[in-house]
C-alpha cells in the first residue's frame, strides 16, 4: 500500500485528489496538509511513501517545503502540482528534490499512474514541459561545469550512458530497449549513477548531466 499525503490550499483540490486517490485499491491517502509547514508536520507523524505538494501556498511554499520534506529522516517522494507547465517554482522544486511534477488537470489515470511510478523509484516529468523549464530557467556557471564533470568522471562509460538517456526523460523500460538491457540491470545502473553523483533522484542526476555537458 502505498502511502501519501496531499498538500494543497485548496480546500476543494484536497477534496478531489483524496477521492481519486482512495478509489485506487493500493494507494491510501493517510495525511492532508494546506500548506508547508502543516505538510512537515504531518510527515512527521505519519509515515508517507508520496507526497503531493502545490508550488503556490501560505506560510510555506511548496518550494521550501519540498526541500524540508527531502531532509527528513525517512523522506517521501515529492511529486509538484501546478496549474502552469511553465513555472519557474516548479524547477525550484525540482531542483529542491521533487520526483516529478504534473498539471492539475493531468488525466486522473496519469495522476495515479505517477504516484505508482515515483513510490516505485522512477521520476514522472511531463517530457517537454520538464525539458522546456531546465531549457529556460537552469544556466550553469563555469564552477558549477567543472564540479559536475568531475563527478561524471566517477561513472563507468556504460553508466554515463544510462544517464544520458535518463537526462532525456527515458524510463527505466526505454533505456533497457535502447541499450539492449534487461529492465532490472538498468535499475541497478540508475542506482549507482545515483550513489556516485551523490543525488537523492533521477531529477537531479538529469541536471547533473545537463551541467556537465552531458546532453544538449
């Protein structure tokens, strides 16, 4: 069973994503939060798998709050909802630690579908509108290229591979089919990649990648 927790200032979008979510016979929405610093709270008390979280609430964003969710001790996914597909917070949280993010008039099946996904280890990003944030809001400075290339110097030429694949918004299933692999040895690889960068998820490996010159 998957555990979650909806975070949201919309008292009526709580409402909608909680029906959703307990029609799913594996998902159980065990926490709600109207803000941040709630959502913490709730965390806190509650074991949560995935976390649904607004960029735009009071008190604490879902910005700020992403990053408190990530440091916890036993930390949930964080998936980022968002009424635009090009939003510069939304890359905040991203950057901050987000699984993945989704429109909230995503198809209710995808909405589910990503939650499944992000509890199991994938990342769930919108392909062109994650690639189009990075495009227009991540530049990396000179240090930044440098440092990122020396932790790709860590990577065998097999898993620098994987992540350039993985920059581009592959699956773990995409990246089997293109490399000839088996499903499982590319999750493996991924979690390598993850370790030796010393990031928390693929979102991050992706930027990683991007500053390092890795993809286009």
């Amino acid at each position: 069973m998957i555990r979650t927790m909806i975070v949201d200032d919309d008292a009526l979008v709580r409402l909608g994503l909680t029906d959703l979510l307990e029609g799913d016979p594996g998902i159980d929405v065990v926490a709600q939060a109207a803000d941040g610093l709630q959502a913490i709270e709730q965390a806190t008390a509650h074991r949560v798998d995935v976390a649904l979280v607004d960029v735009r609430m009071p008190r604490m964003d879902g910005i700020i709050a992403t990053a408190r969710l990530r440091a916890l001790s036993t930390p949930p996914k964080v998936i980022t909802l968002t009424t635009f597909d090009l939003d510069e917070y939304v890359y905040d949280a991203l950057a901050a630690g987000a699984d993945g993010f989704l429109l909230k008039d995503t198809d209710p099946a995808e909405i589910l579908r990503a939650v499944h996904l992000v509890a199991a280890g994938s990342a769930m990003l919108h392909p062109t509108a994650a690639r189009r944030l990075i495009d227009r809001y991540h530049a990396a400075s000179q240090p930044q290229v440098t440092a990122a290339q020396a932790r790709l110097d860590r990577l065998t030429p097999r898993e620098r591979d994987v992540l350039a694949l993985l920059a581009q918004g592959n699956t773990n299933a995409d990246i089997a089919i293109r490399l000839a692999m088996r499903e499982s040895t590319v999750k493996a690889h991924v979690s390598r990649i993850l370790t030796s960068l010393e990031v928390t998820n693929r979102v991050q490996a992706a930027l990683l990648a991007r500053d390092a010159g890795l993809t286009a």
